[in-house]
C-alpha cells in the first residue's frame, strides 16, 4: 500500500478507500508565534519553539508589517497572517513567512483580504482553505467591515466573501476539528466546512478575548471566564458530542489575548495579557488536561517587551 506526500497532511495512505485519521496527516513538531504588540506597540517579529526541547528562538523581523489583534492560518509550508496596521487598526493587507526556511515569503497582492480585517478569528479544514470571520464592532475602534471571506490556501489567494448570521463586537476566538469550525465573540458561530453553512453554536467560551486552543483529538479549549485578561480555567468543549466537557485550570492564569499553537500531543501558549502585555509561557499536553508555565528557554524572544493579540502557526 504506498503512502505519497499529500497537501492535506504530512501523509495520505492510497488503497481500500482509506484516508489517514486527522491527528496523523500532519505530525507536528514546530510552532510559531508572529506579531502581537506590546504598549501600543505592534511587531513585525517571529518566533519559532521545537516540540522537542521547549525551546523557542527569534527570526527577527519577517513580517512585511507589523500585525496585532489579529489572526491567520498557514499550509504545510506558508504562514499568512492577516489585517496588518498599527494599534488600533485594521487593514486588507496579508503578511508571509516561509516555515520550511524561516525567511520572509515574496507576498502577492492576491493574499489580501477582499475586505479590511480586525479581530478576527480563523478557523481551517486541514491544510487546504481557511475562513476569516471579521469583527465590525472592533473594540480596539476602527472600521473593520463585518464580513468574513475564505483563503484558499492551495493557490493562497483570498476568495469569496458571505455573511456572518451575527455580529462577533468582542473580537473573534475559535478553535476547529477537519470538518467543523467554532467561532464565538458576543455571537457563537458553528461552521461546517463542506457546505460553508452557518448556526448557532454553544457557549465555546466566555468572550472573544479568551482565544481559542486546538486539538487533534476532538477537544477545543478556551477561557471559562475574563476577557482581556481575568482567564483563570479553560473550558474544554466536546467537539463529537458538542456538549461542554469539563472545565481545568489555566497552567498560567488571569491571561486573556492569548497566542495559541496546536500541537501534536502538547502545546504552548506563546505571549498574553494579564493586565500587561507579556511574553509568559505555558506548555499544556492534551491527554492529561495539565500543563506548567515555562520559563526563559520557553519564552518568546527578539527584545518585545510583550507580544498579546498576536498569532500562532505550526508544521511538521
């Protein structure tokens, strides 16, 4: 039976129908945390961190600008991150970085938004599309239009836009299975990515600040209660059942603005606010629901005196 290299996951098994389960079509090992600000100042810097040793090392300054409550998505190879402008603000302009390389990927013009974007919150069916779901009522001000839009992260090309069934005006958190995204701001959003159709969705969080932790096992989790910051335990959302779960304290707490990695079996939280814009670290494993804050090894690096609202990406 021949396994071949595959742009939705690391590897695609070819014979008897079968399609490798979803947490072993990418076996992660790397994350990323770009942008963010720090006492309204935004950054244009990257870091990576290896799954292997904790360890987390500057790029410097990949970003083509600087990118702050914000979000983004990535295929195996390419990292978009979205809204780029000052604190506040919002804009239709796309940043890149290469993750095979760890330089600054050549941007096109296709790769911005059809709309200008704040707040937003991103949810992506493997490694394949991605959707953009916009805040209008951006609580850091400005005019960001309140309509989401899909990137197609094959020919990396924004594409069309549609209608969001409710105002998001906390900002946008969100976490996703390969079939289904979870949105949630004022407004909860459940979003099914085969017929792009929206409902109603459950009580994912408690606001759009407590920003959304991944999983590949059926798990979604995100802040029980705070906004900015106030985060004290994390709601684990069942997404089979579609029930909550249980509730587990935060390795790091009173944390909001988060920047979250998934990870294959563990991941980090990469920078937040707790009443300041920090670089703390958190490495949390999703079979035990439990994790530790790390310290300076962890730590996002580069001389940001903080980095919240920024955003996380990940590869094999």
């Amino acid at each position: 039976m021949p396994i071949v290299t595959s742009q939705r996951g690391t590897t695609a098994v070819i014979g008897r129908g079968y399609r490798t389960p979803y947490k072993y079509r990418q076996i992660i090992t790397t994350g990323y945390v770009a942008g963010g600000y720090a006492n309204s100042v935004p950054w244009r810097n990257v870091n990576y961190v290896v799954a292997a040793t904790d360890t987390t090392t500057s790029l410097g300054d990949l970003l083509q600008t600087t990118h702050n409550y914000t979000s983004g998505a990535h295929n195996r190879d390419h990292a978009f991150m979205w809204g780029g402008s000052a604190v506040p603000g919002v804009s239709g302009y796309t940043s890149c970085f290469n993750m095979r390389t760890n330089t600054t990927l050549t941007k096109t013009s296709a790769m911005d938004s059809p709309v200008n974007i704040g707040d937003c919150a991103t949810v992506q069916r493997d490694l394949d599309y991605a959707w953009v779901f916009n805040c209008a009522a951006n609580p850091t001000g400005s005019a960001a239009v309140d309509t989401p839009h899909r990137f197609n992260l094959v020919t990396e090309q924004s594409s069309s836009t549609f209608t969001i069934i409710g105002a998001l005006t906390q900002g946008g958190g969100a976490h996703y299975t390969d079939t289904d995204g979870y949105i949630w701001g004022a407004q909860k959003i459940k979003f099914n990515f085969a017929t792009e159709t929206q409902t109603a969705g459950g009580n994912y969080a408690n606001h759009g600040q407590q920003k959304g932790l991944p999983s590949k096992i059926g798990f979604g989790y995100a802040g029980n209660e705070g906004s900015y910051n106030g985060g004290n335990s994390l709601r684990k959302w069942n997404q089979v059942t579609d029930v909550l779960q249980s509730t587990i304290a935060k390795p790091v707490t009173n944390c909001g603005e988060e920047n979250f990695t998934q990870g294959q079996d563990h991941q980090y939280m990469l920078g937040s606010y707790d009443g300041a814009q920090n670089n703390r670290a958190w490495r949390f494993t999703y079979a035990t629901d439990s994790g530790f804050e790390g310290g300076a090894t962890m730590q996002p690096k580069g001389g940001q005196s903080g980095r919240s609202s920024g955003h996380c990406f990940w590869r094999d």
